[in-house]
C-alpha cells in the first residue's frame, strides 16, 4: 500500500469510527456523556426501596490494558457480556482488497460485567470471596451489578489482551503505524457507546453500528438490557436494533428481541458494499454487519413494549417499566439456565 492511500485510508477509519454515533448524537444533544457512576453513587442507590435509575447518558469505565480476554469472564469480572470479532464475509470477501480486509479484522471488542453481593450484617463474604447466593435474610437485594466496562483488543503473540495506543507496545503488540491508528479510531469509536439508564441491577446500552437490513447499509443502534436477579446473581442480557431515519431519530425496532447465552463469544460478519468504496477505499458505510448478535432465544416483541424499547431517551419510570416488562418476558417465555454470578 502507498503512504498516500494508506493516508487516505487512516482518514476514511475516522470516517468509519464516526459517522454513525454523530449522525445520531446530532439529532439528540441533549444527551451529552458524563463520566461514568463511580463504586459510591453505584452502593447510595437504595434497591430496598423504589429502585433509583439514573438517566443521564454516560460513558462506560474502561476494560484495564492488558487484560486476557478468551471465552469467559476475564481475570476481575464475573461475566463476559460479549466478545466480538469482525471478518469479511465470504460473499463479499472478494470485493475488497487483502489490505483492508486485515485492517477489518485486526480487532476484537469486548463488554464486562461485575455482580456483587452486600455484605450481610453477619459478615458474609461477597461472591468473589466465595459467597453463597441466597437473599439476604430482611428480603432486601443481595447481589448487584457493581460495574461495567468495555475495552478493544487484539491477538498479542496468541493471547487476546484489551489494548490502548498507550500500552500496546510495552504489552507486547508492538503495532506499526497504520494499525496503531487503527487501534486508536477503534478504540475511539467503542467508547463512543453510551448507558442511557443506570440502576444498581440494570443497565441500558447504546451501541452505534451499521447493519445490513433490507439490502441496504443501515445507521442502527443496538440497545443492551443488562439485568441482574437481586436474590440469585443470575445476569441475563437481552439486546434489540434500533432502525435510524436521515435526521438520526430512532424510527422503529428491526427484527426480534434476543436473549444472549452467558459469554457470548461472538465472530461478527460483515458485508462489503462494493458501491460504497472510493478508489478502492471504504465510505462510511462499507461494511455494515450482516446481523446482530443471536441470542439462545428470541422474543417477538409485545405491542406493550414497542414504546418502551425504542425510547430515545428514557425516564426514570419509563426505565423501570422497560425493565420490569423485560424481566416478565424472560420469567414467562422461558426460564433461563442460571448464569454463575462468580
């Protein structure tokens, strides 16, 4: 590749990281980041009463460099929401040079949780610690989802370790120039994912992507729900796209809710639109994956929750109405394997 294009094609990564958050955080401004809920406000929020939900659009910790990531919940968290790792698919792997399909597939991004148990009045250690799982005796939550993280990373000598531009070459990458700026607009663009609503057992998450729907590449969001069980520790994970119209509004819900197993390992495949390269170079919208996550059920979305699950910006009760309506789909469509809270 000659430095001119590869300049070209460092330009065009920003592009790509880019575009579909902005196009969608231009039309709601309102919803600026702030830093993500630190250990304190997360144990003030008093699940013993009304749950408190904090609404306010913020961005999510990040995963420590360095961390092993494999197929399970790596070293300091107790579930692996999801890993995924993007590739050219073989329809359209043909269209696009080995370059750029390398540069495609050169990263993995990943998405933590950690559930905790409250310390009982007795001094029962917390799961970590090897607690049991039973609810505290007063009937208040136990468990919690004490923090969330997400991170970006690459195959370092055979291991898959969580990345910055600032460590990967004392953590062993030693990446060249373009995919140093690769791992840099990558990075950028997984942080630009939001958590819209905040409780101490739920979460809502809000991924911008580019998704073949319809024949065509489509500007998305795919909206996580993660919720935690108060008395057993069990999380589930239920995840939607959001279709998005010229203004960057949400325009209605694409295709059925779907339930993730426990350590979602996922290999994305992307489809290449050949008409949406410029001289051999991606657009914006070259790649857009070919599906969202499958999950080990999936649920047709009820007429009472459509207006919950395409909210833009959700309140506090309409958060917890969202959650409430998710947590009875899952009880009564399907009882879910336990999913170990260590």
């Amino acid at each position: 590749m000659s430095h001119k294009k590869a300049v070209v094609l460092l330009v065009v990564l920003h592009l790509i990281g880019f575009a579909a958050f902005a196009l969608w955080r231009g039309c709601n401004d309102d919803r600026e980041a702030e830093p993500p809920l630190d250990a304190a406000e997360i144990e003030q929020m008093d699940a013993a009463k009304i749950e408190r939900i904090d609404v306010v659009s913020r961005e999510l910790a990040e995963i420590t460099p360095g961390t092993e990531i494999v197929d399970c919940p790596p070293q300091g968290w107790s579930h692996l929401i999801i890993k995924s790792w993007p590739n050219v698919g073989p329809d359209t792997r043909g269209k696009v040079s080995d370059s750029v399909a390398a540069i495609v597939s050169l990263l993995f991004t990943a998405i933590t949780a950690d559930v905790q148990k409250e310390e009982a009045d007795d001094g029962t250690a917390s799961p970590a610690a090897g607690g049991t799982a039973s609810p505290a005796a007063d009937g208040t939550a136990s468990y919690y989802l004490a923090k969330l993280a997400i991170g970006v990373g690459a195959d370092v000598d055979g291991r898959h370790l969580t990345l910055t531009p600032e460590t990967q070459q004392e953590l062993g990458a030693d990446l060249g120039l373009i995919d140093r700026q690769v791992l840099s607009v990558g990075r950028d663009k997984f942080r630009e994912m939001r958590c819209i609503a905040r409780s101490k057992t739920t979460a809502l998450l809000d991924s911008p992507e580019v998704l073949l729907h319809g024949g065509e590449h489509r500007h998305v969001l795919l909206r996580y729900a993660i919720l935690v069980d108060a008395a057993t520790g069990r999380l589930d994970t239920l995840l939607w796209a959001l279709d998005l119209d010229e203004r960057g509004n949400i325009s209605g819900l694409i295709g059925p809710i779907q339930l993730l197993p426990a350590d979602k390992v996922e290999d994305c495949t992307l489809h290449a639109d050949p008409d949406a390269f410029v001289l051999g170079v991606p657009t914006a919208i070259a790649f857009a994956m070919t599906s969202i996550p499958q999950g080990r059920r999936t649920f047709a979305c009820p007429a009472s929750l459509k207006e919950l699950v395409t909210q833009s910006s959700p309140t506090a009760d309409s958060a917890r109405q969202l959650q409430r309506q998710l947590r009875e789909l899952i009880r009564s469509s399907f009882s879910p394997v336990a999913s170990n809270p260590q």
